[in-house]
C-alpha cells in the first residue's frame, strides 16, 4: 500500500479510500463502545447480581421483583409523572409563546436573548441553591411577599408546594432551550404559506394552530422529547432544592438514593433498567407522533 | 396583507412587554444571588428580607476565597469541563466528517445508533460505570471524570458537528482530494475552518454542560482535593446552614465563569442554533 503511489493500476487507492470513513469514525467507535455500550450491558449484568463484600452474587431476577413489590419505588414514579408531565407542559407552552414573540424580531432581540440564557449557563445545583434561598422559610423573598397566601405553613415546608418549587426552577431552566429550538423553526416556516392563509381570511390564530403548528411540529416532538428525558434524570435541582425529603422524591432521586446512600447496587441496576426501558417507551411513542400524518 | 399602523404599534408594546416580563423572571434570581453575595450575615438574616443591601460588604467573598470551592474545585471543574470539551471536538470532527462526506455500508444504522445514545440519559449507566472505576482505581481522577464526559457528550457533538459539515458546500474539498491532499489534511485546511462556528457551539455547549455537571461528578468524586465546583458547593449547603450570604457567593463563583464564556461566543452559538443545528 505505502509503495502504491506511482502505481497505474487505480484499485489498491480505491480500496484503500473505502477503509478511510472507518479510520475517521473509529476513535470515537472505541470510546462509545467501552464508555457507553459496555457499562449498559454491565448494568444488566449488576441487575441480575447482589453486591455482598465487594463481590457481585447472581440472583437472577431478585432485584426486579423486589422492585415491583417495593411501594415507595412506585411512589416515586409517581412524583416522576407529576413532576416531568407538568414541567414538559409548561416548558413547551411557554418555550412556544416566548419563540412567536421572539419571531417578531424586535430590535431589542440581541439583548432578550442573552437574558432569557442566563438560566441556560447555570448549573443545576447552582438553580437549586438559587431558588432554595428563595423560598427559604424565614428569610426567603418571595416566600415573604407570598406569605399572606401560604398563611403559617411556608410553601417549602408543604409537599406540594416543595414540588411546585421544584417544577417551577426546572421550567426556568429548560425555557431557554426550548424557545431557541422552536425560534429555529419558526424561522423556517415559509412566509408565503402563512401570507396565502392571511389572504384567504384566516385570522392570527387561525393560521398559527392551523399552518404553523403542523410545520413544525417534528422540532415540537424534539422539544418535548429533550424535556421529557431532562426531567425523568433529573437529580441535582432536585436534592440541592429540597434534599431527600419523600415528597419530592422522583423515581431519579430514589435510584440515586438507593444506589449511593444505601449501596443496594443490585437494586440500583434494576432502576436504572426500568428507568431506561420508560425513556426508551416514551422517546418511541413520540417518535410515531412525529412521523404520523 | 393589510394592517393598520396602529395595529403594528400595539402588537410591537405587547411583544416588546411580555419580553421584557420574561427576561425579568429569567434574570432575577441570579441578581437576587448577586445581591446578596453582598450582604452581611446579619442582613441576610433580617425579616422582613429585601433585595439590596444596606450596606455593600465583601464577607461572603473573603469566606469564599478561603474555602476549598476556590482552593481545589474550580480548578477541577475547569479542567474536567476543557479537557472533555476540546476531546469532544477533536474526536467529533472526522466522525461527523465520516458521515456527511462518505457513503459506506452501516453509515445509516450508525447514525441512528448514536442519535439513540444522545436520549439515554447518563443516570442509566452510572452503576456500572461506578463499578467499573472502583475495580480499575480511577475514581477520583480528573481522568475518569474527562473520560465519562467524553463519551457522554461525544453522541451530540458528532450530531451538531454533521449538520454543519453537511452545509458547507464539498466541491473545495474535492478539489483538494484530487490535488493528492488527505482526508486529514482535508479536515484540517478546509472543513475546520468552513465549519468553526458549528464548532464553537459545540465547543460551547459541551463545555457550558459539563462546567456544570453534576450527578457524575458527585458519584465518582469524594475525595476533597478532586471534587469539582457542584459537589463543593452541595457540601458547603451541608456544613453551613444557613449561611445563605456564602452560599450565593459561591454561586456567583461558579456561575461568573461560563457566562462570560457564554456572552463571548453567543453569537456563532444562535446563529448555529438557528440554522437548525439540533433538530428533527
């Protein structure tokens, strides 16, 4: 091959360019299969396993119907369901309405759009600390100005109001995102399609559920996919705002609990299955509302 | 389409309004952290509680400074964050390259395959990846750290990366392959540059999340002198209760960093993001 250059015969060069996309890919083939690939199929493996003084024990399928028998993991799902379906509502309504008003292209837009990123940049456990010192029950400010609607109970101290907190931090994270996704749809919608519908006599609203939605909805999907992942793993807002307290326990945080707090590594696994068998259910079922017409 | 002036001029007050109000809300916890950074600790704990202080003092950044969130874990979140980050690229670049420029047998399934790794989440392999460190005595490295971040953020950097080199127009660089130029040299002359600012929104958005990272982090790292900023700042809500004025400095330590990172190169990032860098 390395003699090949002045050789008239074109066919060594040429097979030689067909290896080449895989020389190109395969760095990062090497490092997706023993960082990413490898550990999902060890997790399998931990979950048919115990962990007893360091040493993995097969137990078959144990961990999994411990699991099924265990109330508070069902709990948890729970307060997932709450917490993630309230968050990806409210993030794409909201990304939604602050993308149209963004795609009137008002002279200030440079400007709104370096502020509405500011949640972007910070970390989870930064938003927490944040919002914590909020609601902080003797000393938080908004806490204070809400203080005649919550009476002598701080919001933060009830359990649906620790969630409410936790819903409104995540949406405020995740609403700069979103609406940046959906501005970079909107701007592609032809401007013609949504003029003929005016023409026609269709009204403002009309023409946007009736034109714009469906155009954009793949990237709508896209959204509400990447919110809906983003809150299912959701972790660090979560115990920074409200530590381990059992009302904003989702079903993240008690693996997180259970595999790190307590050691049940076995169990752990089993979550982290069940957790990756939901995200993966869910990511499908959008999927085909994405390509459905 | 007809419209009033009048119409134009009420829809500019509420767009520019509801804005205005968005950016409010997106903004004032972080000035409401700021300002209290400032604060002394008996301000912090004064009821009724309001915005500025009284008084403007440095206490809580003299507290900061001396803590080990300055001392050891800045450093370390600012090392795992580049490293990884700059790893990404160099690693995202000839594959996504691969995949935008060559057609070959498994391109398509591939592609699929590492889009299906962008939705699973991290928190799924953590036990295993935690098992793994422990029996090969990483944890507790900077190496485990930029070595995870690797591969999580890989997915979607070869995913960005690809629609941008599939934008760039590629008669220039056939132009060159014919010329005897390698890929490699191809890459390096050509595609990089054509190609920066989707790699400077790469670049960006993988530092910015792994800047901020945390369930990683807070997993493998327990010893203290390797624990990045978020772990550090999670300990610190531990030990001092109710310092609230110490807490919000430390957040404004951590956050100061990767918004300046952010202000700087937020233009290539929303031109990127709104050509359709990330979507469907």
């Amino acid at each position: 091959m390395t003699t090949a250059t002045v050789h008239t015969n074109p066919r060594p060069s040429i097979n030689f360019r067909r290896l080449v996309p895989l020389w190109l890919l395969l760095p990062s083939l090497l490092v997706l299969i023993l960082v990413q690939f490898y550990p999902t199929a060890y997790t399998i493996y931990i979950s048919l396993n115990r962990l007893r003084a360091g040493e993995l024990i097969w137990v078959g399928t144990a961990n999994f119907e411990r699991l099924f028998k265990d109330a508070n993991f069902f709990d948890s799902l729970e307060k997932s369901l709450t917490f993630v379906g309230s968050t990806v509502i409210a993030t794409i309504l909201l990304g939604l309405l602050v993308a149209v008003l963004l795609n009137y292209r008002s002279r200030w837009n440079p400007l709104y759009m370096v502020l509405l990123f500011v949640p972007w940049v910070i970390s989870d456990v930064v938003a927490g600390t944040v919002w914590r010192w909020l609601f902080q029950q003797d000393y938080g400010l908004i806490q204070n100005a809400i203080q005649p609607l919550t009476g002598d109970t701080s919001l933060y101290a009830r359990p649906d109001g620790a969630m409410l907190i936790v819903i409104l931090a995540t949406i405020w994270r995740s609403l700069p995102f979103t609406s940046l996704l959906f501005l970079g749809a909107l701007q592609n919608v032809s401007q013609e399609v949504v003029e003929g519908a005016a023409l026609d006599g269709a009204g403002r609203l009309t023409t946007f559920l009736r034109i714009t939605l469906p155009i954009i909805r793949p990237t709508l999907i896209v959204g509400v996919i990447l919110a809906t992942i983003g809150g299912l793993n959701s972790v660090g807002v979560i115990l920074t705002l409200t530590g381990n307290i059992p009302a904003t326990e989702t079903a993240s945080v008690y693996l997180y609990e259970q595999g790190w707090r307590f050691g049940d590594f076995g169990l752990g696994a089993a979550i982290s299955i069940v957790m990756f068998v939901i995200n993966l259910a869910l990511t499908l079922v959008y999927l085909r509302f994405q390509g459905e017409e | 389409m007809v419209r009033s002036q009048r119409q134009k001029q009420l829809d500019s007050i509420i767009v520019n309004s509801l804005l205005m109000l968005v950016c409010l809300v997106s903004l004032f916890p972080v000035a409401y952290a700021l300002t209290t950074s400032f604060k002394s600790e008996a301000e912090v704990l004064t009821r009724p509680p309001y915005f500025f202080p009284r008084t403007w003092t440095l206490d809580a950044y003299e507290q900061i400074f001396r803590s080990d969130l300055v001392r050891y874990h800045l450093g370390n979140t600012f090392i795992n964050a580049f490293g990884s980050s700059v790893l990404i690229v160099i690693f995202a670049i000839p594959a996504a390259y691969a995949f935008s420029r060559y057609k070959f047998w498994g391109s398509k399934a591939l592609q699929l395959l590492i889009l299906a790794l962008i939705m699973i989440p991290t928190l799924t392999n953590l036990v295993a990846l935690y098992r793994m460190a422990s029996e090969l005595g990483i944890l507790n490295t900077n190496f485990v750290m930029i070595t995870i971040y690797l591969a999580t953020g890989l997915p979607f950097g070869i995913w960005i990366l690809k629609s941008s080199i599939d934008s760039i127009p590629h008669e220039i660089e056939e132009a060159a392959l014919i010329d005897g130029c390698g890929p490699l040299d191809v890459i390096r002359r050509i595609v990089i540059p054509l190609a920066l600012p989707g790699i400077i929104t790469t670049f960006l958005m993988e530092f910015v999340f792994y800047w901020n990272e945390f369930l990683v982090a807070v997993i493998m790292l327990s010893k203290n002198t390797m624990k990045t900023a978020t772990v550090g700042l999670l300990d610190f809500q531990r030990s001092y209760e109710v310092a609230y004025h110490v807490w919000m400095a430390g957040s404004v330590i951590i956050i100061a960093p990767v918004l300046i990172t952010f202000i700087i190169l937020r233009r290539q990032f929303f031109r990127a993001m709104l050509q359709g860098a990330v979507k469907g």
